[in-house]
C-alpha cells in the first residue's frame, strides 16, 4: 500500500462549494496506540518476540515485505533498535512529526467524523503508530486497523529515507498521511463496474476518490490529495486544454489495454507520450477534473450519490468537460 501543508493557488471556483457536514452530534473516540515506546524499550531479543507474541498481526500484515524470515525478525529488529544511528533517527522523527495528537489524530478524528456524517456506519479504526528503520511497510489500512510506520514520513529534512524513486519522496511527507488514508477509505464507496475496462473508467475512478477526500477534507490543499507539487499543479492545470486534445486524438478514454492503460495511470516522474512537463498519472488528473466539473454541473447530487455512480461515461457526458478551465 502503498505531508509541512504547502499553500496552493486554487485556481477551481469549485472548491468554494464543498463544505463541511455537520458533525456536531458524532461522537467517538479515536483509539490509538504508540508501538515504538513498546519496541524501543526492549532490552534483549526475547523481548523483541514478546512483543511480536503481544501483538501477532504485526507479523502478518505490516512485517509482510520485511527482509528476513519471520523466525529471525525479532534478532534483526532488536540489532536496529540498537543502533545510535536509529535511535538518533527517531528523536529526529519525534521532532519533524510534533505531538502525533495534533498532526495526525485530530485531523484524522475531525476526517472520520466527516466519513460518518454521509455514512453512518463507517467502522472507525484504531490507529497505531511505529518505527522500524523502514523494516515495515509507509502504512496499513484495513477496517479496524491503521499502522502508520513514522519513519517512511520525516520528509526531506529526515536523516534517512525510504527507498523511493526521487519524484515519490515528496509524498512522504507528515503533512499527507491523512489525505492517504481518506483515500483509501473512498474505496470501501466507490462504487466501479467491473464490466467496465476503460481507461476512463480508472480515471473516473481516481477522480471520484480525489473528489471524496476533497469533500471530507475541503480546506486540504489539492498537492496533498493527488500528490503533484504546486508548480506541476499549476502547469497541468494551465495546459489541460492540450492534454485533453491529446487524450481524444489518440482514442485513449476508452483504451482497454493494460500496457497502453497504464502509461497514462501510473505513478511516473513525467508522461512522456505528452510532453516531459506533463507529471505522471495524468489520467487520475484528468478524472478528477471531469468528476470535480460534474459536480459542478449536477450540485443536487450528494457526495454518497457520486460514489454510488458507477457508469463513467454518464460523469464525462453530464460533467461538459472538454479540457476546459474553470474561468472558460
């Protein structure tokens, strides 16, 4: 599975419209725990596997990529847990992260209340947070569960960093954990046809997932949603006109190939096919600014009801989007 807020230009009049639920009568409390304190106060290797025995799934959901087996997982953890370089790391990510309550838990608490005001029955998860010298995965997700591992998030100032591609390390940044795991929570409602193989149907796709956080999170800046920086955001934006013209000159939206699909869809440094100042995954771009126009074309329908919709092509046909910008 596999964020500093950086001031971004909204150049959407959109974005005025979505508003906050009220959430005023949702109450619950966001459980959490802090994982690191318990590993990082081990003092033997036996130690180590009591805590890997208290807590089982680590093993079996977060460890899942380590680079040892698992009967040799505690000795590896508890020789980096040794080491003044990890150590030194985590007082580091201790002070980039600040209070974990107020970067990540309250923003996180105020997204989840915003989840249940369109979705009562949302399951709140409990969150946990840990370091393992990157031995574990950036996060986890599932329905009772959120792990944050901290040390894939110091950002650029952080003494290591996870082995990334450099055009991925600004994602791993305080600042985008909650918008990523909102994210990943639109998918439980985003409704998909499965008949439906088009690449429009992955940008739609995309689209109505960057629109969910944008309506549960309105004041997030878009770079931390969709994870372009501000000046791809800007260029992108400015050249949509080009780029849709090059989407219908090539017959892309409703390409079904996987190879062709994913030029166009995966997490690159540029899209070449386009241009070297096009960003990679410009098709989820796309899609979201189709989904970001039918909402602005169709305001009665509801957030829950835009998820609920699984027919792309009705959202481009009723969105009118022709590469066009807002002020158009």
């Amino acid at each position: 599975m596999c964020i500093l807020f950086i001031a971004f230009l909204q150049f959407s009049c959109k974005t005025d419209q979505r508003k906050e639920a009220d959430t005023s009568n949702i109450r619950f409390e966001l459980v959490s725990k802090n994982l690191d304190e318990e590993l990082f106060s081990c003092k033997s290797v036996e130690e180590v596997q009591k805590f890997l025995d208290s807590h089982p799934y680590l093993a079996q959901v977060y460890f899942t990529d380590a680079p040892v087996e698992p009967a040799k997982l505690a000795a590896h953890l508890f020789t980096i847990l040794q080491n003044p370089d990890l150590q030194a790391f985590r007082a580091q990510l201790d002070s980039v992260i600040g209070d974990r309550k107020i970067r990540i838990l309250n923003p996180l608490t105020d997204a989840f209340k915003q989840i249940k005001a369109y979705y009562p029955g949302f399951p709140v998860p409990e969150v946990q947070f840990i370091i393992t010298g990157f031995t574990g995965s950036d996060l986890y997700i599932s329905d009772s569960l959120i792990i944050v591992g901290l040390d894939y998030f110091g950002g650029p100032a952080a003494r290591y960093r996870p082995n990334v591609y450099d055009y991925q390390l600004r994602r791993y940044q305080r600042e985008y954990i909650v918008p990523s795991i909102v994210f990943f929570e639109s998918n439980k409602y985003n409704r998909m046809n499965p008949d439906d193989k088009s690449l429009l149907s992955d940008m739609i796709g995309y689209g109505k997932g960057y629109e969910f956080v944008k309506q549960i999170m309105p004041q997030t800046p878009d770079s931390l949603i969709i994870g372009y920086s501000d000046s791809d955001l800007r260029k992108t934006y400015n050249s949509q006109t080009d780029i849709w013209a090059y989407f219908i000159a090539s017959k892309l939206l409703y390409e079904k190939s996987d190879l062709k699909k994913r030029k166009f869809i995966d997490d690159r440094p540029f899209t070449t096919e386009i241009g070297n100042k096009v960003p990679g995954a410009i098709g989820r771009w796309v899609g979201w600014r189709i989904v970001s126009r039918f909402m602005v074309e169709n305001p009665d329908v509801s957030l829950t009801e835009l998820m609920e919709i699984d027919n792309a092509g009705r959202i481009l046909q009723e969105s009118g989007y022709k590469g066009q910008t807002d002020e158009d």
